[in-house]
C-alpha cells in the first residue's frame, strides 16, 4: 500500500461545498487519504437548496473510471446520488468489472424534505445491482425502509433492516438513526458476526447538509488506510459529530459541517 492510499468517490458536485464530492474530498484528507472522483453530475446549489442538475453523460462517466483504472486505482471506492437507473447499472458494472474494493455504498434515495431523488426503477437498481457489491450499506432509516420493505422507525427495527440487508447481498449495513426521536440517538451496525449499536447525544445546530456524504466518505477513507470496519466506522461517526458541534455557521440555511 503507498504510503497515501487513494479513495475514490463516485458522486455529484456540490457547489455550495457542503454535501457531495466535495464533502468526500475534506473527509478524504482529513483521514489521510488522497481523493480521486468520478463526476455523476454537476449541481447549481447553496445551503437554501438546488437550482440545477445538469447529469453527467454515461460515455464520459465512463471515460472517468478508465483514466483512473489506468492510473489511479483506488484503494477503496465509495458512491452517493446516482441520477437514474442507467446510471446505477453503469456504475454497477464497472464496480465489478474492475473489482474495485472495499466499497461504501451511499444510497442517496431521498431529500431531507423526504422528496424522492430516485424513481423506483432505480431504488430497484441500487437494490439489484449495488448492495451485493457493497462492504458496506450505510441508509438512514428512510433509505433503510425503502430498500427492504418495512417500516424503520426503533433500534430493533433497525437492527432487522441490517439482517436483511445482508440477505440482499451487503456484506456490513450501518443504519443511521439521525431521524429517530429524542435527544439520545443510536446508529447500528449490522455484519456477519454482530449486531453492535453506537449511541450518542443529539447535537442541535443549522449544520447537517452533507452528514451522510461526510460519514461514508469517512469510512471509506478508514477502509482505504487498512482500518477494520468497525474501527473506520467508529472514527467516521465521531468525526461527524466533531463536525457537527463545530460547525463554520456559514450560509442562510442548512449549513456544512467543519470539515
């Protein structure tokens, strides 16, 4: 392993810096790791929400994961938002092709307004063809339900949306209890050997766009430095947190994190 590993994401661009590749990219550094991407879509957006989406088109994702495979190789990859169903397939296929791993998958379904940002043939994609490629599957407890098909709204329930995640083919699924209610929060990480819960105070602040992003970009980066899961998972969460209660309180809305 180089002395600097390389992580990749595979993700859209936030122009407001928050969330997105450019969230992956701090995590990335601050972890020790050199970023590389592969740009899914441009985005015209702040912390009062999205103006555009301009998709990528599929050819030059394409010609991003080759020019990397030709002389960047990662070692480790995660993704976030993929803009369709093709899309998923696309990246499905050189995930495999290539046997880029450990690999985070994101599953970006749905906005914090709960607006879905994939139409259902895609859910089904990311469901068919991302989780049993996946070391680790890391859904809020919406995404959870919706990949699984039951509500998830408690610890134990959260627990059950893990197993069955890895029935579907995830290898690790890390169920984010950010949505739950009350003050004492609890995030589960489900493998193979264990269920083991992580559990925390919740941090009240305007900060939180770009959470998801930060934390699998955080994990990723751990897993590309040779750290086991449950130690990059760990660091990951109290790096979110850290960033969370110090937060730059930039922007008039949902601002980032302090990366």
């Amino acid at each position: 392993m180089p002395a600097v590993p390389i992580a990749l994401t595979i993700a859209g661009s936030d122009s407001g810096g928050g969330a997105g590749l450019q969230a992956d990219l701090k995590a990335f550094l601050r972890f020790g790791a050199f970023g590389t991407t592969v740009v899914t879509a441009l985005t015209a957006q702040n912390t009062l929400g999205v103006r555009a989406v301009h998709p990528a088109p599929a050819a030059f994702v394409r010609a991003q994961f080759a020019a990397l495979a030709e002389d960047l190789p990662p070692a480790a990859v995660k993704s976030g938002m993929l803009a369709d169903a093709a899309l998923v397939a696309l990246v499905a296929e050189e995930l495999r092709a290539r046997r880029w791993a450990p690999y985070v998958l994101d599953p970006v379904m749905l906005a914090t307004s709960g607006d879905r940002l994939l139409a259902a043939d895609a859910e089904a994609a990311v469901r068919e063809r991302l989780l049993p490629l996946a070391t680790l599957v890391t859904p809020n407890l919406d995404e959870a339900a919706l990949l699984v098909g039951f509500p998830v709204t408690d610890e134990a329930s959260m627990r059950r949306a893990g197993q069955a995640l890895l029935a579907l083919g995830a290898r690790a699924a890390l169920v984010k209890g950010g949505h739950l209610p009350g003050d004492r929060l609890v995030d589960v990480l489900v493998t193979r050997a264990e269920a083991r819960a992580f559990a925390h105070d919740r941090i009240v602040t305007r900060a939180g766009h770009g959470t998801g992003c930060t934390l699998s970009a955080a994990i990723t980066a751990g897993l590309a430095r040779g750290r086991p899961l449950a130690t990059a998972v760990e660091d990951a969460l109290a790096y979110v947190q850290r960033g969370l209660r110090e937060a730059p309180g930039l922007g008039a809305g949902a601002g980032p994190l302090a990366h």
